[in-house]
C-alpha cells in the first residue's frame, strides 16, 4: 500500500509538472494583461509538433529541436501580442475574450493543415526504468519532472532576480504607476507573451514525449491550465506551481484507486471543495 501511495505520488508530480508549465503561461498572461488566453494550449500542441518535425523530418537532435522549438514559440508569442490583442488592449474585455477563442481555432486548423490529423509521439532514447525499493520510474518521466523544475525555477528567478522581473511585477501591480516610473509596458506584454508561449512550447513537447500530441489534446491542456489557475489563484505564480501539483497527484490518485474513467471528474471535485474553503485559491491571499 506504502509502495502504491509513493507510486503515485511519483506519476502525479509528473504529470502535475506538465500541468504547471502550462498554467505558469496562462496565469502570467492573466495577471499581467488580463488576458484568459485560450490558444495557449494550441501554441503549446504547435510546439509538441513542430518539434517532432524537427527531429523526424530533419533529423535535429532532441534537446536543439527543445531550444529551437521554445525560441519559435516566443517569437510566436510576441507576433500574436503585436497583431491579435495589442488592437484590442483598451477595448473592453469582450474583445480580447472573442479574439482568444478565434485565435484557438486559427492555430488549431493551422496546426492541421501544416503536420497533418494523425497522431505523433516525439521520439526520445529514454526507454530504460529505474526500480527502487518496488517504486518504478521510467527515465523519461524522471527527465520531464527535472525539465520542467528547470524551467520553473528559471521563470521564477527570471521574475524574482532580474531588472526585466521587476517590470513585469510593477506593471502587475499597478499599469499606470509603472508607465510613470519609465516601464515600457509595451516591451514588457511582449516578453510575457514570448516568456509564456515558450513555457507552453516546453510543456507540449513533454507531452508530446510523454502521451502523444493529437488534434484536440490543446482543449484538455488549456481547461487544466486554468483549472490549475483557479485552484492556485488568479495571476499567482506560486498557486500556479502548488496547483499543478495539486492537481497531477490528485489525478494520479483517482486513476489509481477509483477509475482513471472519473479520474478528471474527481480532481475537479476537489478543485472545487478548495474553492468552496477558499475562494480566493490555495496562494493568493483574500481581499476581504
């Protein structure tokens, strides 16, 4: 029984991991822009192929294809920042709301059109399993938690360390403050965008090594990107990592001693007993 519980709590932090990457994006967006960027998981299923046509196609190596692929979708990011949601930035947030769904789509047929309907698993020369103590943890899914601590824990030093950091945080907490100070918040939409679509890159590659990137895998992505969002808290970057996680081992739990068929059914519940506790989110203090 101890083996099982520590079993699952292994796959949960996997798979919890994945799930951080992707609401790390999301709630970036949010906090800054206030933006509920809904292609996000899009942009991150466009990564997942575009980086196995990289190495497929071209024969470019799993980690150049990683880098390669993170530094396409910040660029990707920024051009939908300049042409979608900059137009619409005073307007009122209808607006950004309809653009984010017709950009889901957009990228979505585009992803079709350009790598086809059929379903691809990234190749990856990590096939050996590690057994300790009874606890098995395939090297694959040991790299994917160590990539993406990687990525959090330089987004988090990013934000925390660097004069970039400090202007994305300042106009966070107040735009007009910010602009009066000198910031940029032209620049600064911009690096959040390209900072949180290469995150959602990172992470549709290790999904794309992990399960599979598919047609329809975004929707999943992006409806436990924000419901990692809520969990943790709007535009709270530690409630986004403590949700992820939250919710990958909640998961994991549920498919291992329910069903995996109510697995999402019962992690949503507990999305929303927190909720009902805690309205505010698990990180984010209360405004009452």
């Amino acid at each position: 029984m101890l083996i099982d519980f520590i079993q699952q709590i292994f796959n949960g932090l996997v798979v919890g991991s994945i799930y951080t990457l992707i609401a790390l994006g999301l709630t970036t967006i949010f906090g800054i822009l206030g933006i509920a960027h809904f292609a996000h998981g899009s942009v991150a299923m466009f990564g997942g192929y575009l980086t196995y046509f990289l190495i497929s196609a071209l024969g470019i190596g799993l980690l150049p294809s990683f880098i390669l692929a993170m530094a396409v979708g910040a660029l990707l990011g920024v051009v939908l920042e300049r042409v979608a949601y900059y137009p619409v930035r005073n307007a009122p947030p209808i607006n950004s709301f309809i653009i984010a769904l017709g950009l889901t789509l957009i990228i979505e047929k585009l992803n079709l059109l350009a790598f086809g309907i059929d379903q691809v698993i990234i190749p990856t020369p990590f096939v050996n399993v590690i057994n300790i103590g009874g606890v098995t943890m395939p090297e694959l899914r040991i790299y994917v938690l160590v990539i993406a601590a990687i990525l959090v824990i330089g987004m988090t030093l990013l934000i925390q360390r660097t004069w970039i950091g400090m202007a994305v945080r300042a106009v966070a907490q107040n735009r007009l403050a910010a602009v009066l100070m000198g910031i940029n918040v032209n620049s600064v939409s911009m690096f959040v965008f390209a900072l949180s679509s290469a995150l959602g890159v990172a992470a549709g590659v290790l999904v794309g090594a992990l399960f599979a990137v598919a047609p329809g895998v975004s929707s999943g992505l992006v409806i436990k990107g924000f419901a990692v969002l809520i969990l943790g808290g709007l535009g709270s970057i530690p409630g986004a990592i403590v949700g992820g996680m939250v919710l990958g081992v909640s998961e994991a739990f549920a498919a291992a001693f329910v069903s995996s068929a109510y697995k999402d059914v019962i992690s949503f519940l507990l999305m929303i007993l927190v909720l009902l506790v805690r309205p505010e989110g698990l990180m984010r203090r209360s405004s009452r």
